[in-house]
C-alpha cells in the first residue's frame, strides 16, 4: 500500500516557509476535492477526522508537509503521507493532484515519486534518515510550560521544564511509539536552535514569524520554538510535531550529514 506522495510545486511567486501551514490546508481541500471526483463518500485518512468530527486516532491519517528543499526561504515541494497508507481511490485522488488554489496560493504540482514504506525506492530523498534532525518549520507548543507560583520553571527529572519544548516533543515520540504508529526510539539528546538558519546563507528566520492559527483548528499556546533532536540511530522521516503537524508545522530535517537529496 503507498504510503506517501512527494509533489515539485510550481508558481509565479512561491509562497515563503513562514505560510507551510496556509500551503498545507490548501493541499489537504484540493485532496478532498479529487477524492470526491472520483465519487469517494469518506475518507478518514485525507480528511483526518471521520463523519462524527473525531480526529483519527494518533496521527495515522495524512500529514500534508509543505518543504523548502534548496534552503531559499520559500515552499518549492509537498510530501504528502499517511502512516496508513492509502486506499487505491485515495492514491488516484493524490495523483491527480496538479494544481493548488486557495486564498493567495496558486500553485501548480508535478508528481515526482509514490512509495511503499514496505520497499526502498526513493523515499529517503523524500523523507529523509538520520539520526540527528533539525527543525524546518516552527514547533508550536499545544500546551504553555509549566512554572510555579513564583515565577521559577517546573523540572522534569531529567532538568527540563515540565512541558517545555523539549519535554512536550519527548512526550509526543514516546506517546506515538506506545500506540504503534510510529516506532521512534527516545532521543539521546533535545536542544533549542536560536533560529532557522537557510543553508543557502539568505539569513535566518524567526520562529515566531512562521504562520500558526488555524481556523477551528483548536487551541494552543502560540508559542513557537526550533529544535535540534538526536536519536540512537538513524530513523526515516517525515517527523513533524506539535499543533499543526499535519499541515506542515513542527517539521524536521535531517540535520548536516543526514541522508537528504
């Protein structure tokens, strides 16, 4: 079953990184659309949600990943995977995905690679395998971390502060392993990263200036960070984290020296 669908985008003027998420829901509409088309009643996994409005149980369904691939502070390709993989009228909906319309998007998309997770192929250029990744869009925190009454961090034993970035990211890893849906091992090592540095030397940008609310899209605490996470041993992406995550923030990278094409 395919697993994930990596898109080139094309367009007048690409929208920068700080918008991924705008780029994201638009993506996800146009998915919907196709999927409709092809005379698709339901589908959990492209939607995230079934007919009652339920979120789809830990993070299976679509993950909709806007990236900045050549380091110029703009959105050039579009991962779109589901730990579940799709259906054959899913796939087809994905692979007739060729233009993204919506608000100040208008992009058009050319299909350059569909894998199986359960083959090699070419996903690692898509996805990434490393054991050191970085991040490549803002992680929103869905919770505020916790400080006592005077002011001072709560601690983790491990001297973190209690849902602070780096606790809230080794909360959700562990909590997705325990539910089977993604076997990540704990990390060895979490660190803050002051900004996002573009490889191409275009300067860096603020992780606070990256597009974060979503329509009805829940609450969270707004507040935004960069991460640097090392596991035991490489792991294949995508890894995304945090509020937003389907639709292309909390998004990592295979830090300097990980497998990326």
């Amino acid at each position: 079953m395919v697993s994930g669908v990596w898109y080139r985008l094309h367009g007048a003027s690409l929208p920068p990184v700080t918008e991924a998420l705008m780029v994201g829901e638009v993506a996800r509409r146009a998915a919907l659309a196709h999927f409709g088309a092809l005379g698709g009643s339901s589908s959990p996994v492209l939607a995230g949600h079934h007919g009652s409005g339920k979120a789809r149980w830990q993070h299976q369904h679509a993950f909709y990943l806007p990236q900045d691939r050549d380091g110029d502070g703009r959105v050039d390709h579009l991962l779109i995977y589901a730990i579940a993989g799709f259906s054959p009228t899913e796939l087809a909906a994905l692979m007739r995905l060729e233009r993204l319309y919506g608000g100040p998007v208008d992009l058009r998309a050319e299909v350059l690679l569909a894998w199986d997770d359960r083959g090699s192929g070419g996903a690692g250029a898509a996805a990434g395998l490393a054991a050191t990744w970085e991040s490549a869009t803002a992680l929103i925190l869905p919770r505020h971390p916790k400080r006592r009454r005077d002011g001072t961090p709560k601690l983790t034993p491990r001297g973190e502060q209690l849902d602070g970035p780096e606790d809230q990211l080794r909360r959700e890893i562990a909590l997705r392993r325990e539910a089977g849906v993604q076997g990540l091992p704990d990390p060895v090592a979490v660190s803050r990263l002051e900004r996002l540095a573009l490889p191409t030397g275009r300067g860096e940008i603020r992780w606070q200036d990256f597009l974060w609310r979503r329509p009805g899209g829940g609450s969270a605490s707004g507040l935004a960070f960069g991460l640097r996470v090392t596991f035991p041993y490489p792991v294949p992406g995508p890894l995304a984290f945090g509020y937003g995550c389907h639709f292309g923030l909390g998004q990592f990278r295979p830090a300097s020296g990980g497998s990326e094409a």
